[in-house]
C-alpha cells in the first residue's frame, strides 16, 4: 500500500481507502492525496469530509474539501465522493486508520519498578514509574503507560493497554486486548460493611420506619476475598471503578464496553457485548445478561437480574428484576410504553384539573347570584 507517514501524518489516496473501508468510489479529480478527516465545514483540500447527515451534506457546498464520505445513494457534482451503506461503520475504519498510537516503545522504563518475580511477555512496554506487584504475568504485546500500578499475581493477558494513572489490585485476571483508560481502577475493595445490630436500613425494610436509638452504632468493614475477572476484548474507560468481589469474583463478560465514570460494585456479573454509558452506577450482586445497553446515569439496586438483550435509557432507576429484550425508561423503572402513558397521563389530569377549577368558579359565581 503507497501510505506513508510524514511527522506522524498518515497520507491516503482515495482508492487505498475505499479498498479499506469498502464502498463506491466515484472520483471527479485524480491523485487526491489524503491527510487527515474532519466535518466539511473544517476541511480543507488534503480532507476527507465525513458528510454522515443531511446537514453535512448541505455543508459540502461551502467546505474546501475535494473528497467526501457520504451514504450510499448521495450524487454530487464537483467532488469526489465514497459511497457507503453503513457511514458510521465506515467512519469507525477511517478513525482507526488515522489513528495515531501513544509513545510506548518495547523495554522497561529505567524508573518502573517491576518485581524480581512478576513475569514479563515479548515486546512489551513499561512506561516511566509503572509499578508491577510480585508474581504478576504481564502477557505479550501489552503496553503499560507511565504511572500504572499493578498488584501482586495479577494476570494480565496479550495485547493489553493501560493508559497513565490506572490502578490494578492483587489476583485481578485480564484477558486479552484489553483497553483502559486514565484513572481508572479494578480491583478494590467492595463497599461491603455491617453493624451488630440492625441499622436504620434494615429496620427500615423490616418494619417500614426509622425508629429506635442507633447512636452508639459501629460499621464494621467486610473485607472482599474475591477477584475481579476481565474478559478479552473489554474497554474500560477513564476513572471507572470496578470492585473486587466478597467471596465470589466481579465479572465483565467478553467485548463488553464501560464508559468513564462507571461504578460496577462487589460481586457483579456482567455479560458479553454489553455498553454501559457514563455515570451508571451497579450495585452488589447484580447479575447482567448479555447485549445490554445501560444508558447514562443508570442507577441499578442490589441483587438486581437484568435480561440479555434489554436495553435501559437514559437515569432509569432499577429497582426490580428486568426480562430480557426489555426497553424501561423512568425511576423506579418501568416499559416505555408504560412510562409513555404515565406522562399522557399527567398531561390529563393537568387538563382536568384546569376544567375543575372552571367549574369551581362557575359554582361560586351562581351560588352569589342567588
């Protein structure tokens, strides 16, 4: 292939990338060469103008751009253009193929302090003041970017990358080409905690009211003895947490993918292909099958079981148990059908309301007539 890269600029022409992405290429000037991808309204004549929407494609006719990506069907004159059926798909490709990877040449940093007993694959890169616990494997191809820590006997797998800050605790197993991101945390402890007698929670659950003198009450921590297990393929993002289990392991299944700012507590199971956005936060024990979406601000309870294939919307509060394929908006979570009722709902009684204070008037205005 005739790429290059000049000063970590990556140059294309129109037919490598179509041969790349798939698609229809129909090419209005020859020996387009291209450098970098951005929206029309930013491009310039060495971009590939990512026109995915209606608007974009409106934009076009102001951008400096001689090529575009568009969807299939799109015919337009004086440009140079990729068809394609799926665009976001194809933009997916195009981000991968401009893509370009943080420093992480092969060795060992001369600050990282790595334990004389922890295990190191081929080609692997050790960033400046990583820290690498006893007994730990760090599999082939991985790249631990400056200022990670990683227990003892910590499983690591091929093909890894640990961006700057992420912490890993002891006995934690990840798989392969793993992903994550700044800040993030696997591995501690579980916000697991009792009291010698029964606190303002459970009197609360047992009698329905808060009474008694707790006063002189102690929390006592309950240490986790579990792991956390990491599937191949998982991307956890930046400053996510995900706790080690009581006794049993925290679980994330195979290709599931976890936003920033995710809290995933003691002992959950999460399954395969899953997404969980920014700001979810999971409860102890909760069990989640695979392919589900939870959308931002998703507050789950404890010991909840959601179904494969369901998908949460956006700060939908679970309380109750979810069958699979479900769609649940709203807090304490319900069908969105349901939901879109509640809210017609509401709108009538508004209305009826507002006809009751009329015939309220009318009411007071005849009994002064008399």
């Amino acid at each position: 292939m005739g790429s290059k890269i000049l000063n970590e600029v990556k140059t294309y022409t129109l037919n490598e990338i179509t041969q790349i992405i798939g698609g229809i290429l129909n090419q209005v000037e020859e020996n387009i060469v291209i450098k970098r991808i951005s929206p029309p309204k930013l491009a310039d004549e060495e971009t590939l103008a990512l026109a995915l929407s209606e608007e974009e494609i409106q934009n076009l006719a102001q951008s400096k751009a001689k090529a575009a990506l568009v969807p299939f069907g799109v015919s337009l004159e004086n440009i140079s253009t990729i068809e394609v059926e799926r665009p976001r798909l194809a933009m997916m490709k195009l981000l991968h193929l401009f893509y370009i990877p943080p420093d992480a040449p092969i060795g060992i940093h001369p600050t990282a302090v790595v334990h004389p007993e922890a295990q190191v694959g081929q080609n692997v890169s050790i960033g400046p003041n990583v820290v690498i616990g006893r007994g730990t494997i760090i599999g082939d191809h991985t790249k631990i970017l400056a200022n990670v820590y990683i227990g003892k006997k910590a499983q690591i797998g091929n093909n890894c990358l640990f961006h700057p800050g992420v912490n890993i605790g002891d006995f934690i197993s990840i798989g392969n080409n793993v992903i994550i991101n700044q800040g993030a945390s696997v591995g501690g402890d579980g916000f697991s905690f009792v009291t010698e007698t029964p606190n303002t929670i459970e009197t609360a659950k047992q009698e329905g009211k808060v009474d008694g003198d707790f006063s002189q009450q102690k929390i006592y921590k309950i240490p986790s003895l579990g792991s956390v297990i990491i599937h191949d393929d998982v991307e956890i993002g930046a400053n996510a947490t995900i706790d080690r289990g009581t006794l049993e392991n925290t679980i994330v299944g195979k290709g599931t993918k976890v936003d920033n700012l995710v809290m995933i507590a003691h002992n959950c199971k999460i399954g395969e292909n899953c997404l969980v956005v920014s700001q979810v936060g999971i409860a102890g024990s909760t069990v989640i099958g695979d392919r589900v979406v939870l959308a931002g601000q998703v507050g789950i309870a404890d010991h909840i079981t959601i179904g494969s294939d369901s998908i949460l919307m956006a700060q939908s509060g679970v309380s109750k148990n979810i069958p699979e394929k479900s769609i649940v908006m709203g807090s304490p979570a319900v069908p969105r059908k349901e939901f879109v009722r509640q809210l017609k709902a509401f709108k009538d009684i508004s209305s009826l309301m507002k006809q009751v204070k009329e015939l309220k008037q009318e009411i007071e205005a005849l009994k002064q007539e008399k």
